[in-house]
C-alpha cells in the first residue's frame, strides 16, 4: 500500500478481483482524491480502522466475507459506523436485494458496469458532505480550544486577583497584615467586640535597637531578622489573632475575646522568647529584645478603634523610656493629665530619650569627622588593618554571643584606635608589638594618650577603658598599669587578640607578614601569657567554623596541642571542636 496522503480525503475500493479495482479506480479518476484498495472484507476492515475513509465502494459478491457482512461489521463499531458506504454490484436489481443492502448500512447503490459520470457525480457529493464534516470538527474544536483557553485565563485572572489582593492587605517582607488592612480589621473587631460584649486586647510591639543592627550589620541581616521575628509571633500566636507590620520594626497584634491579664500573659512570654532566640543567618548572629505596649476594650475603655491603639502605643513609649525589653499595660493616670497633657515623669523620659538620641547621632558625627581626618595619613594598608580589625572582633564577639551593643563598642574602640595611630604617624615608636622596659617612655605612654584625646568626648566612656588596657597582658607583663587576668576588660583582651592577629598576617610587625596558619600558632603560643586562655580557644574555635579552609587538620591538631599543655589552658569543656562548636 502506498503511502497515505493525510492533505487529500480518501475513497476506500473493495473487490475481490484486481482488473474490477483497476476499472473503479480508472473510473474516479480525480487527483483531489487518495483511493486505497482492499481485495477482501477483512483488509478492508483493517485500512478503516488504521485510517479516516471519507467513503467505502464495497462489492456486494466476494468469497469468505461479502460486501452486506463486512457493511454490518463497519456498522457496529462505533468508530467507523459513520463512512458511508455504497454498493457496487453486478448481481440482483431486485427491490429485496436493495433493502437488504439498506438495512446493512449503505447510502446507494451502483451496477456494473459503473457509468463514471454518475460515480464521479456521487463520490462529489460524499466528498462534499466530508468537508463540511471536516470543517465542522475543525470549527468544534477550535471552539473547545477557545473555551478552554478562555477558561485557564478566567483562571488566571482569579489567581492575579487573589494575589493582588494579598499584596493589597499584606506586608512584602513579613507576610502578615500591612498597616492599611490593620485600619480596616481594627475597626471591624473593635466594632465586633463592643456589639457582642466581648473583650479585645491589643499588643503593640518594637524590636529594641533595630537601627543598630541595620547600621552594624547591614539591611539584608536586618530584614532577615525581621522576618524571623514575624514567623516567631506567627508561630507563637493563635489562629484567630490579628498579626500586623505596624511600621518599621513595630509590629501589633489583635487578641480577639482576650482579657487584659491573658493579654499581659501572651506579651511577657513572647517577649521571653525572642529574648532566648539566637538570630543567625549563617553569616551574622545577633540576639534582640523587644518592648511591647498592651491596651484592653474592657480595662481601658477605648472611644474607638483608633484609640485601643493609641492607648497600647502609649504603652510601648513608656517600655522604651524605662529601658526597653519590657511590657508596659496602659494605665490611663499614669499616662495622660486630664488635659491630655503627658505628666512630668514622662516628659522627662521624652527628653532623657531624645537626648540620647541625639548624643548617638553626634557621636557617629565624630567618628565619621575622625575617620575622613585619618583617612588620608593613613593609606591602603592601614585601611585594611583597621577593617580586618573589627571584623576580627566581630567574628569573636558573635561567637561569645555577646551583645550587640557591646559588640559595636569594642569595634568603635578598634575604629578609635587606628584613626589615633594614624594621626600620630605612622612611623612612630607606638607602632612596634613587642614593648619592653627598655623601649621609651612615650611609647609606654601611648594608651595615657589615647585615653586624654578621647576624654575630649565624654560619650566615649566605653571605649576609653578599652584603649586604656589593650596592652596590659593576661600574666600581669604588660602596660600601662601591670593589670592581670580579669582585671584586664574583656574588651581590652578581645582587642588584643584581634590586633595581634592582624599584625602578624598584614605585616605591620617589621613587615613581616606571617602566613594565616602561623599567625594563630603565635597566637596560641601566648595563650596564657599575652592573651586570656579562654577567648584564645574561642578565637581558635570562631576561625574554624568562619574560615575553615584557611586551617588544616594538622594545624588544628597542633593548636588545640599547645592549649592543652598551657600552664593556664582552658578546660577540656572549652576547648574548640573542629567545627567551631565547644565539646
């Protein structure tokens, strides 16, 4: 069998005898048309269930199957009943003979020998009918295909709604409400509450220093906090409470049907966990508090919506003024004079905050002024001293999950450190690490300096103390005052640490750089003289964990090796596992 055409419609001719297949198709003669023949019923029945016959000239006399059984078998199959089929036949005129032949399923009859006018005539009208057939299935599922696709769009444009009305009410960053659908819930559970008697309760909370970790840390740790923040109160609250991004780093919660004192009890333990939660992004950890205000419909009495939540932000103020990290509850003489005039003790704290405020802003003023004067004396070199500097006291800092607050001290007194030098001169005695009595007297005298030129800042009080005692060492060797072991400030030791370590890898020791794993061997190798046994084996354990290629295995063998055997080491319990978590 030829290949079949799929572009032209198709004639099925069936007869036994090869020479009445060659005149049939001689007959139709019309290239518009693919005939395919079959020389019995069964071949027939196997080409219409393999292709698509617009129609079917069957022989009514063949041997083992004639033409009226095959037509019935086409008949009854569901896929092929519909091709119409006309008989060729050279036999029986006879009315019975034509019934029966229409009661098997044709549509006409033609008598040999076949006129190829009326046979052509015919075949165009079958061809006719199956175009149209055609175009109709054509049209029938181009209109499934448009219903359909009309459908997925309706689909779509259900989703687009529903998203956009997510992004309407809810915050980009958090996933909880946004301060415009918090308008619009509050009055509607505040409205709910006074008409069915029930209680409502707001909380109203602000991470306490955030504007530290955003500057210290960078806006990518302090979104990274927010978000844990707002998973955490999603986590801790219930289903049926409200949950907003109030602004910022303030947040508020809804407590439907919740009294004051379950209100109080929520907002203590909240505030407890964030307190014990280690926030860590796997480059920077830090560790927050939260103040939060509370108001209640029934114990505060509220006028409306607005002022349930003005009440707890009162609240919150109040948190703050008193030293943050708290929970305050909303006590209407406590907060306001009947003139609606804040009474003496708060506009005090008003004050007390504003001014702290604003001696923050002078001072990153100052340092800001220090660095631009130091900057240019200083050059590259001293640049990345200073920044390897506090990075080391950070990593250390983070790994001893000290405070943030004091974390950012000890890496402003770095920062004080280096623009001071600087100034000094590069090329003066101060610069030298190993200090001994015969050195000059200036060069003893270098924290004395340090310490008179910050004292032209009172708010450098902190980092005075640090400059002061950076040099003394752990066994009492150092200067300026032979302090020893915890009489040194933890900052000073930290300091210590940090600023040996980047001498020795930036040569600013005689210029003499020493290589990352050398470096921490002489560090190790004072432990216990120098520096504090106890911040060495945590320096140790911090780099591991930060930069743990920088360490081979029989580096890391070697230093935990000397600690061991320090006169002054750290307990087994202290030393650094390999994966810079203490065993």
């Amino acid at each position: 069998m030829d290949t079949l055409k799929e572009d032209k419609p198709r004639i099925l001719i069936v007869d036994d005898k090869p020479m009445n297949l060659i005149s049939l198709e001689a007959a139709i003669d019309c290239h518009e048309l693919e005939v395919i023949k079959a020389g019995s019923g069964n071949e027939a029945l196997g080409l219409i269930l393999d292709h698509d016959f617009a129609l079917i000239l069957l022989d009514v006399q063949m041997p083992e199957m004639d033409g009226f059984e095959t037509a019935e078998l086409i008949r009854m199959n569901p896929k092929t009943s519909h091709i119409p089929i006309i008989f060729v036949s050279a036999i029986n005129k006879e009315d019975s003979h034509l019934f029966k032949g229409y009661d098997t399923g044709a549509v006409d009859y033609l008598f040999k020998p076949v006129d190829s006018h009326i046979l052509k005539s015919k075949i165009r009208v079958f061809i006719d009918l199956y175009q149209q057939k055609k175009e109709s299935e054509i049209l029938s599922h181009n209109l499934k295909q448009a219903l359909l696709e009309a459908e997925n769009n309706r689909k779509i444009i259900e989703n687009q709604n529903k998203l956009l009305k997510e992004l309407a009410v809810k915050d980009g960053l958090t996933g909880l409400y946004n301060h415009r659908h918090m308008i619009v819930v509050a009055e509607s559970e505040f409205n709910r509450a006074n008409r069915y008697k029930t209680e409502l309760s707001c909380l109203l909370m602000d991470i306490d220093f955030f504007k530290d970790v955003n500057d210290s840390l960078g806006h990518p740790f302090g979104d990274y906090v927010l978000k844990e923040f707002s998973l955490c109160l999603q986590e801790y609250m219930r289903e049926s409470d409200f949950l907003f991004r109030y602004g910022g780093e303030e947040f508020l919660a809804l407590l439907p049907q919740t009294d004051l004192e379950g209100a109080r009890s929520s907002a203590e333990k909240f505030r407890t966990t964030i307190e014990n939660k280690l926030f860590n992004d796997g480059n920077h950890t830090s560790i927050i508090t939260v103040s939060i205000g509370i108001s209640s419909l029934h114990y505060n009495h509220p006028a409306s919506a607005f002022e349930i939540i003005d009440f707890a932000d009162k609240a919150l103020f109040t948190a703050k003024a008193e030293g943050r990290n708290r929970v305050v509850v909303f006590h209407e003489h406590e907060h306001a004079l009947p003139d609606g005039v804040f009474p003496r003790d708060l506009q005090i704290r008003h004050l007390k905050e504003s001014l702290e405020s604003i001696l923050k802003k002078t001072k990153k003023a100052s340092i800001l002024s220090l660095e631009l004067l130091a900057r240019d004396r200083g050059g590259s070199v001293a640049e990345k001293r200073s920044r390897l500097l506090r990075e080391y006291i950070s990593l250390l800092g983070y790994h001893l999950n000290l405070p943030l607050s004091v974390i950012e001290t000890f890496k402003l007194t770095a920062l004080i450190h280096d623009c001071f030098q600087t100034l000094l001169g590069k090329e003066g005695p101060w610069h030298g690490e190993n200090i001994t009595d015969e050195q000059p007297e200036e060069v003893k005298n270098l924290p004395y300096i340090l310490a008179e030129l910050t004292e032209k800042f009172d708010f450098f009080a902190n980092e005075r103390s640090v400059l002061l005692t950076h040099h003394e060492h752990y066994d009492g060797s150092g200067y300026p005052e032979g302090l020893k072991e915890n009489q040194i400030p933890m900052g000073a030791r930290i300091f210590a640490i940090a600023d040996s370590f980047v001498n020795l890898t930036c040569g600013a020791l005689n210029g003499q750089e020493k290589s990352f794993e050398d470096a921490l061997i002489q560090i190790v190798q004072e432990s216990g003289k120098k520096f504090d046994p106890t911040l060495v084996n945590h320096f140790l354990a911090a780099l591991i964990k930060s930069e743990p290629n920088k360490i081979s295995d029989h580096v890391y063998q070697q230093a935990l090796k000397i600690l061991a055997q320090g006169k002054k080491s750290s307990s087994p319990k202290n030393m650094a596992s390999k994966n810079g978590v203490h065993s």
